[in-house]
C-alpha cells in the first residue's frame, strides 16, 4: 500500500509562528531523533521546514503543534506525475489542469482555496507559469510544452505562447475596483472599449443611471455588473470569469450569464468559476470538478457535460477515477418538514402583521398583510431596490413611530445579519464570539449544530479584519444565530461562500430555526439554496427603487412560480438529485412548462 502512496507535507505560513512555540514538532518527530533532519525549524526561521522525502507519515508533529499549522496528507503516486503547479516546500499544489476548448464555456465548480484562481492564472498566461512542481529549478516553455504533449492542452499552451493571444480576467474580488478606478465609470467604460460595444453593455447590465458616478459610489452589484462590462469590452482571445453572479440578484443573474455566453466565437476560450450551480449550469458547455484539501492540494477532473459534473460534484463521487472525495452526498428534497397547504397554516398561526406602507425618499413600499409561526423559514424574492431591508427593518422597528399614529406593528425580538460583515475590529474571532454571543458560544448545543459544522473553531484565533469574504461570512451568520430573538433576519447567507459551504450554511440555519422554534426571514438570490430552505415565500415585485409590492407569505409552489413568471424563465428538477435547472430559453421544455403556467416543476 504504502509504495501506492506519495506523501506531502503542509505548513500553513498565516498559522506557523516558531517565535512563539517551542518547536514541539521538531522535539517530538521520531526521524529526528535518529539524526536525520526531517524538520528544520528554530526560533528565528519564519516557519517550519518538513522533508517530505524523510517524513515516515506517522502524525506527531501534527498533533503537537499548538497553532495545527501542519498537515501531513497521503496521495495516490500516480498523481506525482501530474503535477502542475507548487508554490514552494510545502506550500500548495495543483495537479492537472482544466482543458478549456475554442467556441464553448468551461465552468469550473469546486470549494474555495482548492486552486481554481490558480488554474485560472496558469491557463492566462502572463501571470504565472506552470513549474510542474519543480519549484527551485522551474522549467522552460519548450519542457512545459513537452509536459502536455499529446492532450489537448499542449494545443492550448502552444497558441498561448506561439500567437501571444490576450486575455481578459474579471477578478473574484470587485472591491478592488473601488481602490483602482480613478474617474467616473463612462469614462473609464470609454478608455477600455476596443470593441465599439460600450452603448450595448450598458443597455444590458444596466449601467446608464450610474456612468457619472465614481467607482467608490457604488455598490457591490454596481461594481460586478462593471467589472463584467469591462472584460466585455475588451479585445481578447481568452475571457476569464471570477466569480461573476456575487451580489447580483437573480434576475440580473441571467443577464450576466446571456452576457458571458454572447462572447463565444469559434477561436475563443470562455472559462467561468462559479459557486451558484443554476447560474453555472445555464451557462456552460461543459465542467471540470476540482476536489482535494483546501491549501494543501487540489486535482482537476477531465471534462464532463454539465449535467453530469454538476451532478459528480454533489455526490462527491467521480465514477471515472473510482474515487470518493467527500463523505455524504447532496440531494435537494424540497423541504424537509411537510408542506403545508394554506388551509392548516390558519390553525397555529402565532404572529400577525397587518397592512404597512413605508415611503423613503422616492421609493415607497406597499406590504400586504401576512401571518408566520415559528419553525419556519420565510425566503424573499425579489430584485435588488425591491425593498427586502426595509420590509425587515420594519419589522424590527427600526423606523420612528410617527406621532398620533397607532401603530398596529407588533414588536419583535430581532437578530439581523447585514449583507456583510464590518470587518475593521482589530480583535480576534475567538473575541468577538465572546463578546457579543457569550452564552450562546458556550452551548453544547450551539457548538454542535452551528459552531462545528460552520468550521468557526478553525478560525478562532485569527483577526477578524484578515479573514476571507467566506470566513467572514461564516463568521456573520454564526453571531446571527447566537443572539436570542423571536425572528432572525439573515441577509444573503450565500454570498462569499462556496457551493459545499452554502450547502451545510443551508443545513445549520434550517435545522437551527426548526430546533429553537424561531422563524426566519431570509433574502436569498442563489436559487438552490433559496428553494432548499423555504417553507413559504414572500414575492416582491414593482419597479426598483420606485414602487414595490410585497405580497403575504405563500407556499413555496404558488410564490416561486409567481416570481419566475416576472423574470420570463422556467425551471425543471434533475431526476437524480433533484435541483433545479433552469431551462435554456425557447427550448421545448420551456415552452411546455409555460403554455401549462407551471414555472417551478415540481415532480415529487
């Protein structure tokens, strides 16, 4: 078994901190102790340096750190020889790469920190060059192309370095954007425009209300609908989406992805990284699955129809390497409680809200009277500028009574999760858990259902400013779910995680609510995650930032497919796990489900 198996050795750089230990994993390493030095580290290196070649596997080290800076993982031998890319000993290491093909969109979908942006920038060329894991001797071109030959990369990587060809990357992080863009976005829109297309773009992503703004006006779907005009405009042969639907809602969604489609011509490359499976189903031609150990290793798969990498993603079973990446399986039961029909609810209904209407400068928002009770999760639909917040702030009463007016608003206990989190503390998350959640951080129960699940004890003792967007994320909602209250307001869970993390955030906010006997209310733009936790809907609709209606709360049938009727677009399940697919437009399924007015199918 063991010559079947190739070892590595990982230190974690952010966690290694030999000033402040006492080389616990040198002292306690048994191939040390026989003379040889298979870890070298001493109070003045910056970290810990484990031979791999000398390592014998047994684990000490990694149970004596006292940061768990080090991992020693086992993999199979014949991946050594697929290796792609290393950043230095014991620093991450991608084997293979995903096979982009002229005239089609490859989507790549696999958790963060697996190696996706690195296979991106590999496969951009300029930015780093593949060293096939030799990274104090990095090969040449003329060796990397012998590396490849004989697949359809080699192919790939001779266009790239032969004919110069240009790319043009969104980044996965817009916020950055605001620190780059000097002038106002016509302008900047104006410089980059090599296509002539920039009238068309703005049209679509709709950008002309904001063109005389500044970057740093703007808000996150502003900034992402930008950056994804800015690539549009660009004259390349390689477009690279990062992450393109964060912070757009699903509408705009749709329109981002009919956007990356339309650039598709017969000698270009299309790659997307997406994380929102319905968005990345819609829009690719084909997929590559990337599974592994977040920071320590990451290995592609060879191409799939969607469909089916979609599907071998969420089994977390690849059949054509006979390989189990992750232990249980993803399927989409509507709901795991029963649903309801609108008759039985009036029996235990527990809270009322009546008629309400709330004008904020130009924008005023009608709400129709609706009742919840607890265990239950209400999902929100509705566009960015519909009025969500304002609906839940209502509730929270947030706004000032107005003077002689009896307000028939119930007051709640409210615990609300903004869209981000503020993220300048200086403090620790171990800190900031203590502070604000005290009682709730040290639950047996709390700890079980949310705090391990989410993988928060990993993250304790780092500085809440230094997190990642999905760190922080998890981070939010874990301090949400911690406060006692009667209605949890969670502002798109989603956004930030990636499509395993969203789908255990899913589980521990359902299985939290249904324990507790809360109810939530949850604005959701990611379709798979929204229909996995509704019980009942609240469809908002109007015009954005002018007029909107929200109506009552309504089964998850009735309020889906009034929304999906607003947004033109038709859904069908996957037979074998039961997500939901959106349906390519004016095909014949789509035809069907809407002559029939059935816009979420439902086949249970």
């Amino acid at each position: 078994m063991a010559d079947r198996l190739t070892r590595i050795a990982i230190v974690s750089e952010d966690r290694c901190k030999p000033k402040k230990c006492r080389q616990e994993c040198k002292k306690s390493c048994p191939v040390v102790k026989t003379g040889k030095l298979c870890i070298e580290v001493d109070p003045t290196s910056k970290t810990a340096f484990l031979s791999e070649e000398l390592c014998i596997g047994c684990g000490i080290c990694v149970k004596k750190c006292p940061f768990e800076a080090i991992q020693i993982i086992n993999l199979p031998k014949d991946l050594d020889k697929d290796t792609t890319h290393r950043y230095g000993a014991n620093g991450f290491k991608l084997h293979r790469l995903p096979v982009p093909r002229p005239g089609q969109v490859l989507g790549l979908v696999g958790t963060n920190g697996i190696g996706k942006t690195t296979a991106l920038n590999i496969l951009a060329g300029g930015k780093l060059k593949p060293n096939l894991g030799r990274f104090n001797t990095p090969p040449d071109w003329e060796e990397i192309l012998t590396h490849f030959r004989g697949s359809e990369l080699q192919s790939y990587f001779i266009r790239l370095v032969e004919e110069n060809l240009k790319t043009a990357i969104k980044p996965q992080h817009v916020d950055h954007i605001k620190k780059l863009a000097r002038d106002n976005l016509g302008k900047t829109l104006e410089e980059m425009d090599e296509r002539g297309m920039m009238e068309e773009i703005c049209a679509d992503m709709e950008l002309n209300q904001v063109l005389e703004r500044e970057a740093r006006q703007l808000s996150g779907g502003e900034l992402q609908r930008f950056a994804i005009a800015a690539v549009f405009v660009k004259k390349a042969d390689i477009y690279m989406f990062d992450e393109p639907s964060s912070y757009l809602d699903v509408r705009q969604r749709l329109k981002a992805a009919q956007v990356i489609r339309s650039l598709l011509r017969h000698d270009s490359y299309v790659i997307v990284v997406e994380h929102d499976l319905s968005v990345l189903d819609y829009l690719s031609d084909f997929v590559c699955c990337l599974y592994g150990k977040p920071g320590a290793y990451g290995v592609v798969t060879l191409p799939f129809s969607v469909r089916e990498g979609i599907n071998v993603f969420l089994a977390g079973f690849i059949p054509t390497e006979n390989l189990r990446f992750r232990d249980e399986s993803l399927t989409f039961r509507v709901s795991e409680t029963t649903q309801e029909s609108d008759g039985e609810v009036k029996s235990y209904a527990r809270y009322k809200y009546p008629n309400m209407s709330k004008q904020l400068g130009d924008f005023k928002l009608e709400v129709m009277e609706g009742e919840f009770t607890d265990s239950q999760i209400i999902v929100m639909l509705g566009e960015n500028g519909t009025g969500k917040t304002t609906f839940i702030r209502m509730l929270a009463g947030a706004f000032p009574r107005e003077e002689g007016v009896k307000s028939e608003i119930p007051e709640f206990n409210v615990s609300y999760k903004p869209q981000g989190l503020d993220s300048k503390r200086e403090c620790t998350v171990r800190q900031l858990l203590h502070e604000k959640i005290r009682d709730a951080y040290t639950h047996p129960q709390f700890v079980s259902d949310v705090i391990r699940p989410l993988q928060i004890e990993q993250l304790l003792d780092q500085v809440v400013k230094t997190l990642s967007g999905g760190e922080k994320q998890r981070v939010a909602i874990t301090l949400c779910l911690g406060k006692p209250a009667d209605i949890y307001l969670i502002d798109e869970p989603s956004a930030h995680l990636d499509s395993e993390q969203r789908i255990t955030a899913s589980k521990v906010i359902k299985r939290f609510i249904l324990h507790a006997k809360k109810t939530a209310f949850i604005v959701e733009h990611d379709f798979i995650m929204a229909t996995y936790l509704a019980d009942r809907v609240i469809v908002y609709e109007g015009q954005p930032a002018v007029k909107c209606i929200a109506h009552s709360p309504q089964s998850l049938l009735s309020g889906m497919n009034l929304f999906l009727s607003h947004l033109n677009i038709t859904f069908r399940r996957d037979p074998t796990n039961f997500r939901p697919r959106i349906n390519k437009l004016e095909s014949i399924k789509d035809k069907e489900q809407k002559t029939a007015g059935s816009y979420y199918y439902l086949d249970d």
